[in-house]
C-alpha cells in the first residue's frame, strides 16, 4: 500500500502526455443506427467492430485499455526510477527504487529462503 502511494506521488509530477482528453469518444458511436432504434449499438457500434476480447480474457472495455495503459506508464516509470542512482537518500524515488531493486533480486530471495 506504501509502496502504491509512492508511485502514485511520483506519478502527480507528470505532466500529461496530451492535451486532448476526451470524456465521450464519439469515434466509438455507430452512426448507422437510429438513437430511438438502438441506442446500445449507436453509441458502443464501432468500438464493438473495432475490439474484440483478447485472449486470455473474459471481458474487454474501455477501462481494460484504461488499466493496460496505466500499468504501461506504471511499469515504465518505475524501470526509469530503478536506473536512476542519483536519487536523494529518503526521497519517494530512493525508495521506490530500493524498494523494486529488491523485489526484483530473485537470487538473494531465493538464498534467503533456504535459510529458513
């Protein structure tokens, strides 16, 4: 949980990516179909032609794209926070870094198993 909200804290310093955020992606919209006809396929029509389920998945939305995409940027931002050296001791991003380095140290997690 520590760890979520210091990646989170580090996340705010971002800027955005695109000065286009859109709330309703009317590229999605189905415009062969009448709203008083078939309002489900007017507005989900050409995201449902465009977006099949992957493999490996029992459903697939908008939010899916949403959370692949944000775990994406995550993972991005913390392989950059791994290689930076010159980050302040007890700073989010010192312990960020510790923090995954360690996690990702499977020899000394796997000696530190045997012991026990």
């Amino acid at each position: 949980m520590a760890f979520a909200l210091l990646v989170l804290i580090e996340l705010t310093d971002l800027k955005a990516q695109s000065g286009n955020l859109v709330a309703i992606d009317t590229s999605n919209f189905d415009f062969s179909y009448k709203t008083e006809d078939d309002f489900y396929n007017y507005v989900n029509g050409n995201w449902l032609k465009n977006n099949s389920i992957p493999p490996g998945n029992s459903s697939w939305g908008t939010f899916s794209v949403v959370d692949q995409q944000q775990a994406e940027i995550l993972k991005s931002l913390i392989e950059e926070i791994a290689i930076d050296n010159n980050a302040i001791y007890g700073s989010d991003r010192q312990i960020i870094r510790d923090f995954y380095l360690a996690a990702m140290d499977s020899v000394t997690i796997e000696k530190q198993k045997s012991i026990c």
